[in-house]
C-alpha cells in the first residue's frame, strides 16, 4: 500500500463539514445547557457552602473566646463575692465585739452604782445609828452621872475631890 | 476603544484567512477527477461483507481505517447493523433524508447516494436514476489520478455500468485526499450519535448532581453529587483558579468544565468495544478541529488589551526584536488551537489503532481462519496487550482531556491577563 492510498482511507484526518456543524451544535447545547443548569449553580452552591464552612469555624472560635472571657469574668465575680462575704463576716464580728463590750461595761457601771448607793445607804445608816446610839450614851451617862452625883455629894471631901479632879481634867484639855 | 477596535480587526483577519482556506478547497474540486487505470487490478468488495473476513484476505490496515473512521450506521456484529438517520445535500439536487436502512447495505441506491463500507457516497454521474434502484454491487478498483498517482476509487455497478462514487466532502482543501465532492453529508453518523448520547448522559448526570446542591443545601454532599463534586473542585482548584487567575475564572469555569466532561466522555464512550460505545469521536479531526475553535473564539474574543499589545507590539523590548516577534506571535495565535487540535485526534486515534491492530494479531496469526493454533496464540498475546493498552487508554482519555482544558485554561489566562511589564515575559 503506497503513501498514498494510506492517506486516502485515513479519513479521521480529513475534517467532515457534517461533523463539525454537529459537534458545533451539541458542544454549544452542552455548553449552555449545563453551564445554566448545572455548573453555574455549583460554582455558587459550592463558594456558599465554603464561605458557610468558613463563618461557621469564624463563629466556633468567636463563641470560644466569649466562652473563656465568661469564665474568666465569673471568677472574677466569684473571687470578689468571697472578699465580700470575707468582709461582712469580719465587720460582724467586730459589731459582735463592740456591743458585747458595750453591754459589759454598762453593766459593770451599773453595778458600780448599785455598790455605791448601798455604801451610801449603809453609811447613811450607821451614821444615823451612831447618832442614835450617841444620844443614848448620852442620857445614860447623864443618868449614871446624876446617881453618882447623888451619891458622892453626900460627903463633903468627896464633893471637893470630884471638883478638884473635873478641875484637872478641864486643865489638861 | 482600543479594545473593541483590535476586535474588529481581529474579526477581520479571521473572515479573510477562511475565504483563503476555502478557495483552494473549492479548486480542488476541478481536478478531482479520476480515470480508471487501464488494466488496474480490479477485485469486486461486495459491501454485504465487512472490510475483514472478505474474499479470504485479510487487509488489516483496511480493517483499522474502517474501524476508526465514521460511519452512517452502527455495525453490531456480521450483519446485524443498527441504522442511523442520514441528511444529505448536493448542491445541484436538494435535500435527501432517511434512515441508512434504506441503502441495503450497497444493494439499493437513493436519488443516488450508496452505502460504501458503512458509509454514504453519491454517483456524481447525472445519467444515474434517480429514486430507489436497485444495483448489482460496489466494485473496488485502483486508479490513477491526473497527476499520475495511484489511488483507490469505487464505483457502483447499475445494469452491467460502472458508475464513479463521491466520497462526502471534506475541508482539508485536497491536502490529506479529500477535498469539495458533489454533496454534503449532514447525517447523524456514529460519531454524531455517540456525542449526543454523551451530551444526554453529561446532562442528566449533572442534572442530577446541581439537584443534589439544592437537596442537600446547608448539608453535607450525598450520593452523585460528592463523585462528580471532586472533578468540579480539582478542575477549579487546578485548572481554572491558577491558570486564568483569581479574577476571571469563575468566568470561564463552564467553559472549561463542559470542555473537559465533553472531551472525557466522548473518549471514555470511544473505549466502549460495542454499542453504544467503539467510536472514534475524538479520534476525529472534525470534531478536535471544533472544539479547539471553540477556545480560540473564546481566548481571542476575551483578549484585553496587554494581551493583544504583547502579540502586535511587545513592550519592553528593542524595535527590531519585535518586528521579529510580531510575525511569531501572531502565528502562535494559530499555532495554538492547532496543537489543541492535533494533540487529542492523534492520541485518541493512535489509541483506537493500536488496539485495533492488537486484535488484528489474532486474524493474522490465524492466517485467515486456516491456522487455528496461531489464532489462539494471536488471541492470548492479542489479548493480554489489548487488556494493558485499554487501561492505558482508560489514563489516555482522562490525561488528553485534562490536558485540553488546562491548555485551553492556559490561552485564556494570558488572554485576561493584566501584565506587570517589569515582570520577565514568559514564551
């Protein structure tokens, strides 16, 4: 078979009019059928679904970071509630302290006051028992002294010696 | 204003350089006639038999070009055909339509028009009845050109009288044998019916998965839709996203995608060694030619301005460099789609006729069914070969049509581009 008669039957290289209008129309067909149907809506549902991926970690990790902020601000309210609690307890304490103090020393004054009013009604007392007594004493020895006198001014010596000793006695004073 | 302006021209030159490719295929017409060479061997090709398995030869160069060629109807197995619808033009006749049942596989001629090996040819002659007749047979014959080569003709034999057969035009201009004939073959052939059934199959399939978007929206994906997400997403995230820029791709992903799919399925259905599968659709320079067309129109319309000053009058160089450039680049303009075109029909055909020459090997070795012991060896050795070279192909048809999409991408990219002109130029 000469060169020739190859090139004659090899007739996928000789380009067929009929052919190439059909490819033209069916690659056109494909072309704007799919590409209105098919790939366009894939390109968007597809560049949708990536941005979604991609706002969806955005926002796990944003939701994180309000997460450990949260945790980091409720500490913070724990820490401080316990100062709080630490701080009200100790000032009631004190509160505790200052009144229970307060109401000793009143009553300690008070009793003070009951002591010392007695001391003053005891003292009131014996002072006036002492008078009482005083005032007996007296008539008594006003009485004993009225008998001894009596007796004594009977004798005549006796009543010199008594004059003489009173003497003596206002002397020495 | 520049840039719609370089359009027009653009528009300009491209009408011009057709109307000079076609004139010379329409010359070509007048010295397409052939006389039969006196005393050429001439042996009878009934067209009820196939190309193989004939009269005791076994051709296998014929069987292969047979095989990989289109046809106007689909050959099942010996003798059982599935026909195609046929829509036919001759100038100086009309329209012919029908199904390619109605040729009887050689045996009956309509307003003309015969079934030679699968495929329509037309009596150019105007004494040919027109109607349905019926003819004896398609006679092979070898004959001698006007310029004194040797090629092979049919003719169809009608009451005792050969008549001379028209193969459907081609536009190769004459270069590769064929040329302008007396009419044009607009029929759905094999080759038409397997794009079809792939643009169907494209269609429902991706229906299918843009529903799945909108079914699971907000969801992960299911079913179909995460199969054919993965070739969406890496077509996107290596095709288009790097070579036409951040910019435009989403512009041209359609394209580029439908690009791929196309080519992918159309080579995958070719791989198919039955029907609905076995043809030859990007083996065929048809159909390589319209699709790399199809991203020249689309990288040249979309062409910015850098990208038609860096082809006119590249920047940044001396004067007398680009007078050197300017001619280069503008035909790399061609070059371009041209290696698109090449590229796929002769790795997709090299593919078909190397498998189909592996199976030859049984035929062979059988010595036309009289060597049963070399027909079992040819079909073991055959095999095994035709085994491995179809898991190659499997690669090849997702390799080529990759390939095509990311050149395709490529040419776009430098078309969108905005260069920085202090930037190294890469060519």
């Amino acid at each position: 078979m000469s060169n020739v008669l190859f090139l004659a039957d090899f007739s996928v290289i000789k380009p067929d009019p009929g052919l190439i209008f059909w490819t033209t129309l069916i690659f056109l067909l494909v072309w704007v059928l799919l590409g209105r149907m098919a790939f366009g809506p894939i390109q968007s549902a597809l560049k949708k679904r990536e941005n979604d991926i991609q706002s969806a970690l955005d926002e796990a990790k944003k939701a994180r970071d309000e997460m450990a902020a949260l945790h980091t601000k409720n500490e913070e309210l724990m820490r401080q509630t316990q100062e709080e609690r630490a701080k009200i307890l100790k000032e009631a304490k004190e509160t505790k302290d200052a009144i229970v103090k307060e109401a000793k020393e009143k009553a300690e004054n008070e009793a003070r006051k009951i002591v010392t009013n007695a001391k003053q009604d005891i003292e009131n007392q014996r002072l006036a028992a002492m008078t009482d007594l005083k005032n007996q004493v007296g008539v008594l020895a006003i009485e004993i002294a009225e008998k001894v006198l009596r007796n004594q001014l009977d004798n005549k010596g006796a009543q010199e010696k008594l004059v003489d000793d009173l003497v003596k006695e206002i002397e020495m004073n | 204003m520049v840039k719609v302006d370089i359009r027009q021209l653009f528009v300009l030159v491209l009408a011009l350089a057709l109307t000079m490719a076609a004139a010379p295929a329409v010359a070509q017409h007048d010295d397409h006639s052939t006389e039969v060479a006196s005393g050429a061997e001439s042996h009878d090709d009934h067209n009820s038999h196939e190309a193989h398995g004939d009269e005791g030869e076994y051709d296998p160069v014929g069987t292969v070009m047979h095989h990989i060629a289109d046809a106007n109807e689909f050959h099942v197995w010996k003798g059982v055909h599935i026909p195609l619808p046929v829509i036919l033009y001759a100038p100086e006749h009309g329209w012919t339509t029908g199904l390619s049942s109605m040729f009887e596989h050689g045996h009956t001629a309509v307003d003309g028009y015969v079934l030679n090996h699968g495929r329509i040819n037309r009596v150019a002659d105007a004494s040919f009845p027109k109607g349905e007749v019926h003819i004896s047979h398609i006679a092979h014959k070898m004959v001698v050109t006007a310029e004194g080569d040797t090629t092979d003709a049919y003719f169809a034999t009608y009451e005792g009288k050969d008549y001379a057969l028209d193969a459907p035009s081609t536009l190769d201009g004459g270069m590769m044998g064929g040329g302008i004939t007396s009419f044009y073959d607009f029929s759905i052939t094999k080759n038409v019916f397997t794009m079809i059934l792939a643009a169907l199959l494209l269609i429902f399939i991706f229906n299918a998965v843009a529903r799945g978007y909108k079914k699971n929206e907000g969801k992960a994906p299911s079913g179909i839709q995460s199969f054919f997400e993965v070739f969406f997403v890496f077509i996107r995230d290596e095709v288009s996203r790097p070579m036409i820029g951040e910019k435009h791709y989403e512009r041209f992903q359609p394209f580029i995608m439908t690009l791929f799919f196309f080519i992918m399925f159309c080579n995958l259905m070719g791989l198919i060694p039955f029907f609905p599968g076995s043809a030859n659709v990007t083996g065929n320079i048809a159909v390589t030619l319209t699709l790399a067309v199809f991203t020249f129109f689309v990288v040249n319309f979309n062409g910015k301005k850098d990208y038609w000053q860096h082809i006119f009058w590249m920047p940044g160089i001396p004067g007398w460099v680009k007078i050197i450039l300017t001619p280069v680049e503008i035909l790399g303009l061609f070059i371009r789609p041209f290696s698109l075109m090449v590229r796929l029909f002769a790795n997709i055909s090299a593919g078909h006729i190397i498998i189909l020459s592996l199976i030859g090997l049984i035929f062979l070795f059988g010595e036309n069914g009289t060597n049963t012991g070399g027909a079992a060896a040819g079909a073991v050795v055959g095999g095994l070969f035709t085994a491995f070279m179809n898991l190659i192909e499997l690669l090849v048809a997702l390799l080529q049509a990759f390939v095509f999409a990311i050149l395709s991408a490529s040419y776009i990219g430098a078309a969108v581009e905005e260069h920085h002109h202090d930037e190294a130029h890469a060519h």
